[in-house]
C-alpha cells in the first residue's frame, strides 16, 4: 500500500512513545509461548545507544547498532535470579532503526518486530532460523487477528 504525498506532508517521525506503543504491539502480536518465556524481559526505547555501548560493540557510527539484548540471557544461566541482579533488557535504538527504515523496503512494524524477536533470541540462545519462524507467526497472527 503506498501513501500519496498529501499523506506524508505533515508526517512527523515517531517519537519514543510511539516506539514505545509499537514495541509493546509487536511483542504482543508474539507467540504466547516465546512471549511467556520472555515476560521478565524489560524492553527499553532509547534514542541511540550510549557511547560506552558503541565503544564495547566496536559500531563505527551511533546509527550502527538496531538493538541491544543487555543481561545474562537463559542459554548462560540467566533464569536463576540474584538479590540486587538488574532485569535482562532489551533496547531498541529508535533513530538507527528510523534510519534503517528510511533505506529499505519494510514496513516500520515489521522492522521493530523483527529487531525486538532478534534481541530476545539472544536471551533464549535461539538459532537464526528459530528467529525467523518467530516472526513468520507474529506476522499471521497480524493477519488474522
């Protein structure tokens, strides 16, 4: 479906509480599986990572990094929880993901549902391929619901 440009005129990019609202759909359009695996899981909308992220990932531009999967993920023992142990987050860089938007041909939903899915794999250790069918069933959940 493309807009005509009287659509876009007065378009403003997505603030970080529309982010917000979109990270919470996208999650909830999840299978309710993965999303009850993931319910520790706080998820974080930032403008762009911190500097002492993009030195630790070696990014050559604060646009180089999407999202970050921060905390001790399931695969290395995460699901043991310490006094005072912070909660595993997920960020998603609102600016990279808008920039990378701009440059391909995918909707900003799918976009964001695409990079939440990739950052919470981490936390379970899950295969690319367990990523992709993750989001092949958020997105027929979209369709049919």
């Amino acid at each position: 479906m493309s807009r005509q440009p009287a659509e876009w005129r007065d378009a403003m990019a997505p603030g970080l509480d529309v982010f917000e609202e979109l990270a919470e759909a996208a999650f909830a359009a999840l299978p309710e599986a993965f999303r009850e695996l993931a319910r520790d899981v706080v998820i974080r909308i930032e403008d762009f990572p911190d500097d002492d992220t993009l030195d630790a990932m070696e990014c050559e531009t604060p646009f180089d990094l999407l999202g970050l999967f921060h905390g001790n993920g399931l695969a290395q023992g995460g699901g043991i929880r310490w006094t005072g142990q912070m909660p595993n987050l997920v960020f998603l860089y609102r600016r990279p993901i808008l920039d990378y938007w701009a440059d391909h041909e995918e909707t900003l939903g799918s976009l964001i549902t695409h990079v939440l899915v990739h950052e919470i794999g981490h936390h379970f250790g899950l295969s690319d391929a367990d990523m992709e069918e993750i989001e092949r069933q958020a997105g027929q959940d979209d369709a049919t619901g």
